[in-house]
C-alpha cells in the first residue's frame, strides 16, 4: 500500500492547474459561439467551441479523480470522524456563504442581461432572499421553487455527497487485502480497460433516463455514477505505486493517444450520420468515455513526471485556491457585463475580463480573506491560529 506519509507534490500542483483550467474555461463560456452562459459577450467565436470541447470531455472528472485522490490521504490521517467533519465543514460553510453573498451577483446580472429586471441590486436582493420563484429564463436555477441558485458552485454539494458515500467504501478497502494486492499488481491493459467498463454501463443504461448533468443534486444518477467513479477511481490510484509506474512508462504514448482519441470522438459526433454502421450508438459511447479516460491517464501521467517536486509557489497557491475558485465566476460574470458597455473587440476585451479576474481573485484573497479570522472559514481555510507556514488547505485537501 501507499505510504500515506509520502508527499505527493504533483496531486497538490495538478489541483492547482485544474482550478486555473476552470477559471479558464468559464471565461471562454463567455466567449463561445452557441453555447449558453450567465452573460454572453457580443464577440463570441466558433472556433474557440473546438477547444473548449476537448476541455469539456475531461475537466469535471479530473477534478474529481484528484479530489478522490487527495481524499486517501486525509482519510487515512484523521479517520472517519475526524475526515468527515472537516470535509462538511469545509465544503458546506463555504456553500452557503457562497450562494447568500458570492453568488448573487452573478444572478442579478443574468437576470439584467436577459431583461427580466430593472437596474438596482438591492432591490432584485429584496426579492432574491425572499426565496419566491422567478420567471423560468430570468438567471439559472430561477425556474425552480425558491428561485435561488448555486451557479458555478454546485461542485460543492456534488462533492459532499461522494464524501460521505466514500466513507462505507473506505471502511470496507481497509479490510479488503485482496483489493490492495490487486492495485499493488495491476497490469496496464487493467489500468486503461477496467474504468471504462461501468461508464459503458452508466451510457447504456443511465444516460437514457436521467440525460446530462441537471445541477440540482436530487435525481441527477447518471452524473452521479460518473462523478463518483471518477472519485473513487482517484482513491484507488493513489492506494499504490503500480499505477503510477504504468503511467510513467506509457506517459509518451498517452500524450499521443489523447488527441487520436478526441479526432475520433469528433468523428462520430460531427462527422458520421446517425446509423451509418451497425451499433454505432455504442461505439460513440466507447468513444467517449475511452477518450475522457486517456486524456486523464495522459495528464496525471505528465503530472507525476514533471510536477513531483517541491516547488516554492506551491504551499501559497494551494492554500489560495479555494477562495479563488469561490470567487473567480462572479468577478468574470461582472466584468464581462460592464466591459460589454464599451464595444472594446473582440481581442480588448477578453483580454481585461481575464486581468481582471485574476487581479480581483488575488487581491481579494491576499488583502481581504487571508488575514482575515472570520473570513477564513466562509472561504474553506483553517483559522489562522491552526496553521503554520505551509499547512495550508484548499477545496480538495492536500496529498498528505
């Protein structure tokens, strides 16, 4: 079994990469053509739906693999009690701070973009705390029965969830000898075949009843199955060494097999008619899941090659992006909404949405959240007494 003393360097900065991708990602929703979003920018780009489509497939599920990853870890040093304590407080304070006070904006915003209301923040508040509903296109989430959203935060309640369903899991590997000297002698083929099995399950069977992801936690099964695998499958990675070598002989051709395997995704979703050959509906979900699970072997594979090491910005980055994740959608959604007041272009003005994302997100962090005692645990940080130099956290804990 792994040593759970073991510092595992590329787990903590892969977690930092994921959330940069994200803030990333959801800048580009404001910039890509026919898909919608909180608040759409006039310049909006067909090209940029290829990239952000390879994204796509594999961003949600490495979040969650590195969060089920990082979970062995402090599973295995608190205990269940322990571990499950802070991992609710941690995700659930953070929740609801976030949907009273961060969230908001964002809300009225889209709400104002799509003419549902008349400017004044405080008094779409006035009705927003009410918790009544709202017009079914006003913001997301307004359609429901309180008209109150979580937007890009519902990570959080999806990843409480597979908190407490992962502690019966552990409980029970613990004692499963058979399991650990399975991992401790996995075989390649095993490593990139045996995940793919309950996707393909999840697809054929799931998919055609609860479709894609809803966001609102209840009757969500399909997403649920495939989050939590993906979960489950990071704690399993990390239970063992074996999988790590496999990854580390076969990174050069991961890396070339994860574009291979995304043209052919493309293939079968823009390129081939329905039915032109015999079962193709499974052959796209092969496709699918073979190509969201080889770009994530080929990412932790890089990962562990190049970013296991102690590098100088990490202790700093990995405490500070939590509050930069909670934070990053509102300022984006704001800025994207004022700056479209100016007819900046199409290159202007992208590029200061993303500055100003990132300067508010560091500033807000570095003057107002990080010395602050009563806003460190709104924002998932330990209170500044429990911790020294580098015993930082972050939304996902640290390897160790």
């Amino acid at each position: 079994m792994h040593s759970i003393t073991q510092r595992r360097h590329d787990i903590d900065a892969l977690r930092v990469l994921a959330f940069g991708l994200l803030i990333l990602y959801h800048l580009g929703m404001a910039y890509v053509a026919e898909w919608g979003w909180h608040v759409k920018s006039s310049y909006q780009s067909e090209p940029l739906q290829l990239v952000m489509l390879a994204v796509n497939q594999w961003r949600m599920p490495l979040l969650f693999l590195i969060s089920g990853a990082a979970s062995y870890f402090l599973f295995h040093k608190l205990g269940t009690g322990d571990y499950l304590l802070r991992r609710m407080k941690q995700l659930l304070i953070p929740l609801a701070f976030g949907m009273l006070v961060v969230v908001p904006p964002q809300a009225y915003y889209e709400a104002l973009s799509n003419g549902i209301i008349e400017p004044g923040y405080l008094s779409f508040l006035l009705k927003y705390f009410l918790f009544s509903p709202w017009p079914e296109n006003a913001f997301a989430g307004s359609g429901s029965e309180f008209g109150l959203t979580w937007n890009h935060l519902w990570y959080l309640p999806y990843l409480a969830c597979y908190t407490l369903a992962l502690i019966p899991l552990a409980l029970w590997f613990k004692h499963q000898r058979w399991l650990g000297r399975f991992m401790e002698n996995i075989k390649s083929w095993q490593l990139l075949i045996l995940p793919l099995v309950p996707m393909m399950v999840y697809g054929l069977v799931l998919f055609p009843r609860f479709g894609g992801i809803n966001y609102a936690v209840v009757d969500d099964w399909y997403t649920h199955a495939r989050f939590f695998t993906y979960f489950f499958c990071g704690y399993l990675l990390v239970s063992s060494n074996a999988p790590w070598e496999i990854l580390a002989r076969l990174r050069s051709r991961l890396v070339i097999a994860a574009p291979l395997t995304f043209a052919l995704y493309l293939l079968f979703d823009r390129v081939l008619p329905d039915s032109s050959m015999p079962a193709q509906k499974i052959l796209l979900f092969i496709v699918i899941y073979t190509n969201r699970w080889v770009w994530l072997l080929a990412v932790l594979a890089c990962a562990y090659q190049f970013l296991n090491k102690q590098f100088r910005w990490l202790p700093y980055a990995t405490e500070a992006v939590y509050p930069w994740y909670i934070l990053h959608q509102t300022i984006t959604v704001i800025a994207v909404y004022q700056l479209g007041q100016l007819a900046l272009g199409p290159i202007l003005e992208p590029l200061l949405v993303l500055l100003i994302t990132i300067f508010g997100c560091w500033a807000s962090y570095e003057f107002i959240i990080r010395r602050n005692p009563v806003l460190r645990p709104l924002f998932g940080l330990k209170p500044i007494s429990n911790i020294g130099p580098i015993e930082v956290e972050a939304p996902i804990p640290r390897s160790s």
